[in-house]
C-alpha cells in the first residue's frame, strides 16, 4: 500500500534580482524585481509502507524542497501529494502525529537544559501518556546507547550523541513516516554506523516509511534498497541502488603501482585516467576493454601491483550528475 | 482539557528551568527596566516647581507603580519570530500539533516566575531610599490592578505577535516594532502620566490602546481616578481586532513560509 503518493508536484520560489553597484542597488530598491525559480518542477513517485528510499542529488538539486513539501512545511505552487492519507501543507493534528522530520543542520532540543525536558515537552504535546512515555523513552534509549546522557545539558553532549537524542525526540510520538534530512552531517564514522543502524532496526520494528536524503554514500547503500535521483529539480532517475550502478556504472577501478613515475601524457592512452600521485595511477576502464588494457598495462610498462574493484558509490553518482545533459 | 493542562504543565515548568539557566540575565532584564525610577527623579523635582496636577509624592508612587507594571508586560516575541521564520527555526514548531505561539507565551510567563523574587527587592530598595513614598493600596485596587496588569500582557502579546507576523513577507518584522515603540513611549504613560497631557490628546489616547498597557494599571495601583468600564472596553475591542488580524496574516503568511535554512 502506498503511504506517500506525489504527482506532478512543482515549487516555484520568487528570487529577487539584484545587478551589482550603486545603480543596481538604487534600482533594486525603487523597483524591485524577481525571477521565478522551479525548485521542483513536475516530479512524481509512490512509496510503499515501510520502504527506505534514498533520495540523492546534489546541493541545491530539489531534495530538501522536496521533504518540506511532504513534511507540511512549506507549500506545493502547484500538484498533487498525499502523505498518510493527508494533505500534509494543511498539517492537520492527525497527521503531525503520523509523521516527522529530522533535519541534520537543525535542532530541537533545548540548548541549555537536558534533553529529558525537550523530550517531557513532546511526550505532552503528542499527548503520551507517562507510562507509554516512559516505556517508549526507555526502548529508543536502548535502541540508540543514549543511557546516562538524557540528564545532561544538550550543550555537553557530543555531535554523535546530539544528533542520537535529536533522533529520539523526533521519534517519542511513533512516526509512520519518517523524512531524514542528512542525519549523519558531520558525525564520525562510528556515530555514522550508529545512526544506520538504529534507523535500519526502527524501520524493521515499527515498519517505519522512511525517505532519507544524504551526502554519505554509506547511508545510502547500508540503508537503502530504492533510490531517487534529482537534479536541477527534476527526478531523472527512481528505480533500485543496483540497477542504477549498473546502468551508470560501466567502469571497472584500475590502480596500479609502478616502480618509477611515467608523464600523464604517456598515462592517457591506455584509458580514462582518475589520478596520478607518484608512483601510484587510477584509471577508470570500461568493463568490456578490461582485459586487453590491463594486459597493455602489463606489457608496456613496469608494475609492482595491480588492483581491479567497482569505482565508489560517490564517484558513480558524481559522475551521473557533471553528465548535465544526460539522457535517462 | 487534561491534556491542556498537561500540556501548559510541560511547557510552563520546563521553559521556567529555562529562563532559571538564564537567571543573571533576567536580572538584568529586570534592572533594564529601571526608566520609570530615572523619570521619577525627573518628574518629581519638575513637580515642586511647577504645576502637573499631582503632587511630587504622587509622581514617586506612580513612577514605582510602572516600574512594577513593566516587569511584568515586557514583551519580546517579535525578535523571537522573526528569528525562527529566517531562520526556519520555526519549521520544528510546525512539525508538532500545538500552535506555535504556545510556546512564546509559555516562555513569557515563565519568564514573570523567574523575575517574580527580583522584584520585591528592587522595589524594597527604593522604599529604603525614599520611605515617604510608601503607601498601602486597597485590596480591590490590587485585585483590579492584577486583572488589568494580565490584560495589558495578553494585549500588548498579541499586538507584537501580530507585528510579528509581517516577518513572512519583510523578515525584519522588527523593525515595525521600532515605530509601533515611539507611539507606546509617548502614549502608554511611561516617560508621563497621562493627567499631565492636555486633555484633546488625553483623550485621544484613552482610544488608542497604548495608555492601557502600563498608565492605566498603574494609576489603579496608585488610586487615581480611572474609567474601568472605558479601559476594559478598549482593551477588549483591541484585542478583538487584533486576535482576528493575527490569525488572518498568519493563515497567508504562512502559505510564504519557504523553511529557509532549514
């Protein structure tokens, strides 16, 4: 069943145009004019009760946009969207219970005081009863290793743990939808570990809907079996994480090590070639000329050692969107 | 009705744990209101020398009276809003099922708790100063003025949130308050009483809602003649007026909220 269904769904924002100098700013203080920009223009998708989906673009592509709008924040200019049955820009009470954003930037908690009494707020304000409160307080506790850290002021707390107790009170009232936006910003890679895998149990427990975006690949393909791509605010791509390297990721990784440097210029002619630091190359071959490159490489030149692997997530998808004007 | 109350519990002791974090600085807030003491030297010695239709004595206890009526009508939720709306700190208030301004208004009142033990000694100070200025008011002229003191924060909250509102379309709603401020310095009988304007503009004044924020529950503090009716009905109309214009901008400014930076 479908818990979030968009369709044709665009947000057109009025940008100020401002010229440079003094006449500019004269100008734009006597007769202020605006252009209009599509945020998101026209994208549509379904998500199904309880389905991770990884939403992927770069900065300024349509993403958090995109989750305000399903969150109830800001309003739709013009389509359709449903989330849990409602119409989440009228942000009914109904619906504020069955939902939640975490923003990464961003947090809720009371800076100076223990994040027990932001949590003693929200249990109030989506109407928990003590002992449900409790209860739940003591389950996600557990869930995110936050025991003996409640009582302590926001502010003495790590980023890691911050972000674990911002998780905690975004997730008291039981979400059915849950919208992440970079919830692992900043953190190290142990806390990053953390964060995945409480949001992979939460999902599996409480078939939690979760739609999340990131920067870190490794919350993408730890959690993640759908993804969606936008870009300049249109959805170029929506299908699974495997398909989509295959389809965009022809390369095979090729490192190698030479026993002495060799120019650039020499380097290119055996195929695309991603770096060159000494003594160590990495070229990025397509799959079908692999074994007759590397066998050239061999051949021509002096190697101490050689590796072949799939080329990062990161490098796939960077790849895909400096492609501006590829057809999908 | 449970939940309200178990709501306003939550909000009230949690936010006054809060405002205790910041006790020095509501300290300070509470010796920042320490005009009214400045005009009463001011006032006091202008009245030995001229005539104001009250006596010297009378401008002491008046100056205190505002003094005390000041602390707790002090307002500052346009500064709050508008941070929130650029911001987009206001995007996590939205995300939960209570409105947004219980919050402010859970801030502001615990705000009076946490102020509340400062000023009997601020006040006892000025007593020790000037002792012939004490005076005992009547027990229906406390309980008025508790009355009229709540009003004038319900009053004077709801216009600054309704200023507040204009943060969606210009956000630096502010700076409203800094022309809304010139009308209230004059009018609200802060730097005067109102028995020394003449009496076209006295009478202007009663209409506005300016002298209801802190001449009118001073003056029943005090024991000067007041039309209770009058003010209750002024107070009221405002109040009216301005709840209907706050929830009109905030249904349409709301529909300009774009979450910015968050």
């Amino acid at each position: 069943m479908d818990i979030i269904t968009v369709e044709n769904l665009t947000k057109i924002y009025p940008v100020p145009i401002k010229q440079p100098g003094l006449k500019g700013t004269l100008a734009h203080f006597f007769r202020r004019t605006y252009r209009e920009v599509k945020a998101v223009e026209n994208i549509s998708f379904q998500i199904t009760t309880g389905e991770i989906v990884g939403f992927l673009g770069p900065n300024g592509a349509g993403k958090t946009t995109t989750l305000k709008m399903l969150a109830g924040l800001i309003h739709p200019s013009l389509g359709n969207l449903r989330v849990a049955g409602y119409l989440p820009f009228r942000r009914q009470p109904k619906f504020l219970q069955k939902t939640s954003l975490v923003m990464g930037q961003k947090q809720q908690l009371l800076w100076d005081l223990p994040a027990l009494d932001s949590l003693r707020i929200n249990a109030a304000v989506y109407r928990l009863p003590e002992s449900q409160f409790q209860r739940r307080l003591r389950e996600l506790t557990e869930m995110l290793s936050l025991e003996d850290k409640l009582t302590q002021p926001v502010r003495k707390l790590s980023l890691g743990e911050r972000m674990k107790a911002e998780l905690l009170a975004a997730l008291l009232h039981h979400p059915q939808v849950l919208f992440l936006d970079e919830p692992t910003l900043g953190l190290d890679v142990n806390a990053q570990g953390a964060v995945r895998d409480f949001l992979r149990v939460y999902n599996e427990r409480y078939e939690a809907t979760i739609l999340l975006t990131s920067h870190y690949m490794g919350d993408i393909t730890a959690l993640c079996k759908r993804v969606m791509l936008i870009y300049e605010g249109k959805l170029i791509y929506d299908g699974s994480l495997e398909e989509l390297l295959a389809r965009f990721a022809p390369y095979r990784e090729v490192k190698i090590e030479l026993t002495q440097p060799i120019p650039k210029s020499k380097l290119v002619q055996y195929g695309e070639l991603e770096s060159v630091e000494g003594k160590q190359v990495r070229f990025f071959l397509r799959r079908e000329q692999l074994t007759s490159t590397v066998n050239r490489i061999l051949t021509d030149m002096e190697v101490l050692d050689l590796s072949v692997t799939d080329p990062p997530i990161e490098e796939v998808i960077g790849r895909l969107f400096r492609q501006r004007n590829a057809q999908i | 009705m449970k939940w309200l109350f178990k709501q306003a519990k939550a909000l009230l002791s949690v936010y006054y744990a809060h405002m205790v974090e910041y006790r020095a600085e509501v300290f300070l807030w509470a010796l920042s209101g320490s005009l009214p003491i400045i005009l009463m030297g001011v006032w006091t010695t202008a009245a030995g020398e001229g005539n104001f239709g009250l006596e010297p004595i009378d401008f002491a206890r008046y100056f205190i009276s505002v003094f005390i009526v000041r602390q707790f009508i002090v307002v500052w939720v346009i500064w709050e809003f508008e941070k929130e709306v650029v911001e987009g700190k206001l995007s996590f208030a939205l995300l939960q099922p209570i409105d947004p301004v219980w919050r402010h208004v859970a801030m502001h009142l615990s705000e009076r708790f946490a102020r509340l033990p400062i000023i009997p000694f601020l006040v006892g100070f000025f007593f020790l100063l000037y002792p012939e200025a004490i005076w005992f008011p009547s027990i229906p002229n406390i309980f008025l003025c508790i009355i009229a003191t709540a009003m004038a924060f319900t009053l004077r909250f709801l216009l600054q949130y309704t200023l507040a509102m204009f943060a969606f379309w210009t956000e630096r709603a502010a700076a409203l308050e800094q022309i809304y401020f010139l009308f209230y310095l004059f009018l609200s009988g802060l730097i005067a009483p109102l028995e020394v304007f003449p009496p076209l503009v006295r009478e202007i004044a009663l209409w506005t809602p300016f002298p209801y924020f802190i001449h009118f529950p001073a003056a029943l503090i005090m024991g000067l003649p007041v039309n209770f009716q009058q003010a209750m009905s002024v107070m009221l109309a405002w109040g009216v007026l301005f709840f209907f214009l706050n929830r009109w901008l905030w249904r349409r400014g709301i529909k300009k909220y774009s979450g910015m930076g968050a």
